[in-house]
C-alpha cells in the first residue's frame, strides 16, 4: 500500500525554508537574543527584595494582603534555595513569550469574532496548535533558531497562544446582541463599537484567556529546557539527568511557587474586570 | 401634517438569498406556502404606512407578528429584503454605510425592551453614548445629558451604574439616552413591556407628557393594546408579518378590520376608552325654567323618577329640581321654577375619561350632568348605564361599535 510521505514533506519543507530565509531567521534570533539578555541583565542588578516587594505590592492590589504574604513567603523561599537567577530566567522567558501571545493573539481573536469566515478557517489551526504534542514544536524551533531562548520563546508561543484566541473571539460573540444593537442604533463605527462597546464587555473573558495562556507559557517553558532553554526547567532536566531527586524537587518546587502567583495575580485582576463591569 | 415616515411594500424575508422568495411572494403566494416550499420565513409581508410628523404611532401585534422586526426596518438594524423606508424624502434603504450610520446619529433613537443600557458605564456615561460617538465634546454632551436626565426625573443619579437602578429607573435611562441625540423619531420597542404594571402606566404618562413639549415622531411597538390606545394617535394592527388595520383608536375600537382585531378590542379595559359622551345618555326628559312645579311633577310621574334637570331657552343646565323640591313650590304656589333655590349639580364635559369621575359617579345621589363647551346640557349620565358599558365584553365587531357609540 501507498504511504504518504508526510514526514518527508515537512522535513523538505523546513530545509526549504532554512536555505531561502536562514539569514532572516539568523538576524531574528540575534535581535530577540539581544532583547533577553538586556532584560535579564537589567532585572539582575534589581536587588532581589525589590522585586520581592514589587510582586507583593502587586498581590495586594489585585487580590489583598493574604496573597501577598504568601507571595512573598514563596519568593524567599526560592531566594532561599538560592534559585533566584534561573526563577528571574524563566520569569522573563515566561513574560516575553507571554506577551508575544497576546500581542498576536488578541488581535486573532478580534478578528475571529467578527469574520465567521476567518472563525471557520482559525478554529481547525488552533485545534491543531493545542493537541500536537508540544515536544514537536522543540524541533523546528531548534532547527530554525538554533539552541536557546528564542527557540524556547517560538515553541512557547505556538504552544500557549490559542486560549487568548479563542477566549477572545468567545468573549466578545457572547456580548449581548441588544449591547451591539444599541451601538448600531446610535450610529457607531465599527471601531467604535470595538473600543467602546465590545472589548470592554468581553474583557473579564478576555483576562480568562490571558491567564490561561500565561500558565501555558509557563509550562512549555519549564520543557523548553530541552532546546536550550535558561531557567529553573534546565534545573528539573539536570536534577533528571543525574537522578537527583532532590534537586529537581527544588526547582520543581520553585516552578509551582511561580505557577501559583503567576496563576491568583492574574485571577485577581480578572475578579477586578468583572466587578467594574456590572451585571445589568 | 407632514408625512415624516412613510414605508412601502416592506418585506423582510429571514434569509441571505431571498430573490426566490420574493419572486413567489409577487406571484401572490401565502407565507405558509413560501415556507413550505422554499423553508424561508416571511417576517414582514407587504407592509406601506405613513407616519405624520410629531405624531405617536404604535405598531400593535402579538410576539412573533413582525412588529419589532418593522421597527428594525426603519433603521436598518435588520436589512429589509425589498420596499423602501421613506424619511424625509430620503430613503434609507438606498443610504451607503457611511450615510445610514449618519442619519442613525442624528434622525433616529433607539429606546429597548430590555432598556439595554451598557453596564460598565455609569447612567451619565450611557445617556451621552450618542453624542460620545458623534465626537461632541465631553463638556457639551454632559451638559445635554444632563438636561435630559433631569427631562426624565433623574437627576442626581449620574454616577450610578445601571445594575443599581430599579427596571423604572433604566428605562427612564434609556429614554434619556434616546432624548440626548435630540432625534427627530424616537423608535420605541416594547419600551415599557418589561415594567411592572404601576411603573408601566406611569411612564407611559410621563412620555405623553414630556411629547407634549417635545413633539417628536414617535414610532412604539407594544403588544398590549390598552397601552397603545393610550398613547396612540393612530395605531397600526399587525399580524404573521402583515399590516391588518391602520386608524385611530377609535377606529380601531370602534370598527375592527376583522375578527381578529375585534378579540383584541373586546379585551381592552373600557374604563380608559370610554368617555362620559359614550355613556352618558339622551338628556330627556328636562323642564325649562318657564314651566311650574306641576309639569316638574307630570314628568317625572311619567318617566319614573324623583328628579329632572332644569334648563334655559337655550339648554344652559339650571341645576335640578326633586320631587319633595317641586311639591314644597306647589303647596307654596310657585308659578315657574325661576322662583325656586334648584339644586345644583356638578357638571362634566364630555371629553372626560368615566374612569376619571368613577367614584364621583357611585357616591352622587343624582344623576351627572354632562355639558359642551357652550354651558349646553347634552346629555346626563346614571350609574346603570355606566355599568352595563363597563361590563360589555363584547359580541360581534358591529355590536363593540354601536354599544359604545364611539364616533369613527
């Protein structure tokens, strides 16, 4: 029987790909190289209480004084474990491949709930971002932008941008239809309608996807160690590799820690957007 | 009266290829075969009415007859699939984008069944939203949504967001958000159907009263017929998406199109249509001022009754004289009743609501006097009559008609 080469395919693909644009992916990798390694040594000279208590601070606004002594119990604890730089390492990476998403993502969304079309053509490539198993995106992060972190910042984002997406084109196809009704009744433009009407009444969805997506970036970015990646991952793979339990307890433990404040920071700023926007 | 809307062969057929339909609508077939035969809907079939300038037309159906689906119509909310809507000698169905969304933000406003306001905003931030997108300045609108926040009675509650207003209160939001535009129409849909009743009756007066100052085209939806006798100049009765009857209330009451519209009529509370002119009967028998106590007497011994009103030469009501009255002048030997202390009698014009002088009607001893503009006696009103009215539920259409001596 027949046997479609599929594999063959997307292996001729890719190395298509590396010989016509390998300068462009080359000049790519440096720039975002350059732009992690400022923020990584610009957030190390920040002495670590100061981010501590910047974490807290924020902890106290979104969500009140017991998140924030637990955020800043969990941070010295990692402090503590002396796992400060590799934390700081996949804060940034989890930061900037987070960031990449919704920059990308929510105008995706945006769009997606406006063109039933583009909604159509979307929905089966997000199905396919989300279920491929997400050590497939290492390899041709690798093979594109070599060992490191823009390679881990790529499969990053593939892996964790659909929830924006979709939470983004939900939240704003749920707005009620007398709400959009009455910004055409008055004569609104459809940027208008946008700006004034939909985002504001699709935000706490919205803020569902992000924190979904932050906590996807999290996670691929711990697997990402496998490309290359700095970071409290590298720690986890090393502590495997040696069969040290407890060195990838610590770093294992140091990821959870930054999972759960990551995770009820955000929370909290969604509870926030949803009072402001009140049930009518 | 200028025609400020008018509306032509308006069909809406729910579907993104309609050709087919309508081309089987022209050759005159029903909604029911249209959908059989090609499974489209027809919401609106064959609809042409005008509405007058500063006039209150209510369009009247049941849910599902099409009726918000007009009102959409008239502003494009829902695309008709063929006929025009006429404003102003422009019609709005030919308008580019750009233009409808225009005239959208200067001719027409909107007020919702659901009051629709937007909850992340405060009551001032919705009233201005229409000037907001017009790129007013923010010292202007305020100033005009102010002004027509205190037009419906709530001032001081700027600040607030809407889930902290009673349905009332939304509502008047909403009609203070549709004023702010300063439209010419204001398009109403079931605007008041979601109100508790006692709210309901109040802010249907409260928009008779501020259209008193405004005098703005009204357009409202409602399928509650009392609500659009009340406020209804003329009322359009729509049913399964086409227009049944179009006419005043009282022709509406009076002389129904069909069966159909006689149901509805015979279910109207008739305290709020009936005026003292309908019920009142034929003042006979009177006696004039030049007659004695003895003809007083003769004519009530023949009618039966222990009182009579006494007029002029010209029928200008006296007041009433009893029975005892006339006996006491006879014995006195009075010659006519220009010598006699008649009693008087409150007097009521015709124009006024039997619901309004109920009370008055079932305490008064005496029968009421109704007057005309002139001080004429034209007709006097006793508490039977007024409840076999009220308790008339009907029969057949003509029955409604006659029953209620309405004029047509």
């Amino acid at each position: 029987m027949y046997h479609l080469p599929l594999g063959l395919w997307v292996n001729n693909g890719v190395e298509w790909l590396l010989n016509h644009f390998g300068n462009v992916f080359d000049a790519f990798t440096k720039s975002v190289t350059n732009v992690t390694d400022l923020l990584r040594n610009g957030l190390g000279l920040v002495p670590w209480f100061v981010i501590i208590l910047i974490f807290a601070l924020l902890a106290w606004r979104a969500k009140g004084w017991r998140l924030a002594v637990g955020t800043t119990v969990g941070l010295f604890i990692i402090y503590n474990l002396e796992l400060w730089s590799p934390f700081l390492n996949t804060l940034i990476l989890v930061l900037i491949a987070s960031l990449v998403s919704l920059i990308i993502g929510i105008p995706l969304g945006i769009l997606a709930a406006r063109s039933d079309r583009f909604h159509k053509v979307l929905s089966p490539v997000l199905d396919f971002m989300q279920t491929m198993p997400s050590f497939v995106y290492l390899i041709p992060a690798l093979m594109f932008f070599n060992l490191g972190t823009v390679s881990a910042v790529f499969a990053t984002v593939i892996f964790s941008m659909p929830p924006v997406i979709r939470l983004t084109d939900l939240g704003i196809r749920q707005v009620p239809a007398d709400l959009t009704e009455v910004g055409e009744a008055f004569g609104s433009s459809s940027s208008q309608m946008l700006w004034k009407i939909q985002l504001p009444l699709a935000t706490p969805t919205i803020m569902a996807g992000i924190n979904q997506t932050m906590m996807l970036s999290l996670s691929m970015v711990v697997i990402s160690a496998m490309i290359g990646a700095q970071g409290l991952g590298a720690g986890v793979l090393a502590g495997i590799s040696q069969m040290d339990i407890g060195k990838g307890f610590e770093y294992g433990l140091s990821v959870v820690i930054l999972a759960m404040i990551l995770d009820r920071l955000s929370q909290g700023v969604i509870r926030n957007s949803r009072a402001a926007i009140k049930k009518s | 009266m200028e025609v400020k809307i008018e509306v032509k062969n308006l069909v809406k057929i729910f579907s993104s290829q309609p050709q087919k339909a309508l081309h089987l609508l022209d050759k005159g077939l029903s909604k029911e075969q249209i959908l059989t035969e090609t499974g489209l809907t027809v919401g609106v079939n064959d609809v042409s009415f005008t509405v007058n300038e500063g006039e209150v037309f209510v369009v009247m159906g049941l849910s599902g007859s099409g009726k918000s689906t007009i009102l959409r119509c008239l502003n494009r909310l829902i695309e008709p699939s063929s006929g025009s809507v006429i404003i102003d000698s422009v019609d709005i169905t030919k308008l580019k984008p750009q233009e409808l969304r225009h005239v959208r933000q200067k001719k027409l406003a909107m007020v919702f069944q659901q009051f629709a306001l937007l909850p992340h905003r405060t009551v001032l931030q919705n009233t201005v939203y229409g000037l907001e997108i017009q790129g007013i300045s923010k010292e202007e609108r305020e100033k005009r949504a102010m002004e027509s926040l205190e037009m419906v009675g709530l001032s001081g509650w700027e600040h607030s967001y809407p889930d902290e207003l009673s349905g009332g209160m939304k509502q008047r939001v909403g009609l203070a958000r549709a004023l702010t535009n300063d439209p010419d129409i204001l398009l109403m849909d079931e605007a008041f159907s979601a109100l508790d009743p006692l709210i309901r009756e109040e802010m249907q007066d409260e928009l008779l009263n501020l259209q008193q100052k405004m005098n703005k085209t009204i357009v409202f939806i409602t399928h509650d017929l009392n609500e659009a006798i009340k406020i209804g100049d003329r009322i359009a009765f729509i049913r399964d998406g086409s227009l049944i009857q179009v006419g005043t209330p009282e022709e509406i009451i009076g002389h129904p199109a069909d069966d159909y519209v006689a149901k509805f009529a015979r279910g109207v509370d008739r305290r709020k249509i009936l005026t003292l002119k309908d019920v009142m009967k034929r003042p006979h028998p009177v006696v004039q001022l030049k007659d004695g106590p003895n003809v007083a007497l003769q004519l009530m011994k023949e009618h039966g009754i222990s009182s009579v009103f006494v007029v002029d030469r010209a029928r200008h009501l006296q007041g009433l004289i009893t029975a005892d009255l006339a006996l006491e002048a006879r014995q006195a030997g009075i010659e006519n009743l220009q010598g006699i202390d008649l009693v008087s009698v409150p007097v009521h014009n015709g124009a006024v609501l039997v619901q309004d002088i109920l009370p008055v009607i079932a305490e008064s001893k005496f029968p009421l006097a109704v007057i005309d503009e002139g001080q004429r006696l034209i007709g006097i009103i006793i508490r039977g009559s007024v409840l076999a009215a009220l308790a008339n539920t009907g029969g057949e259409p003509k029955d409604v008609s006659s029953t209620l001596r309405i004029v047509g």
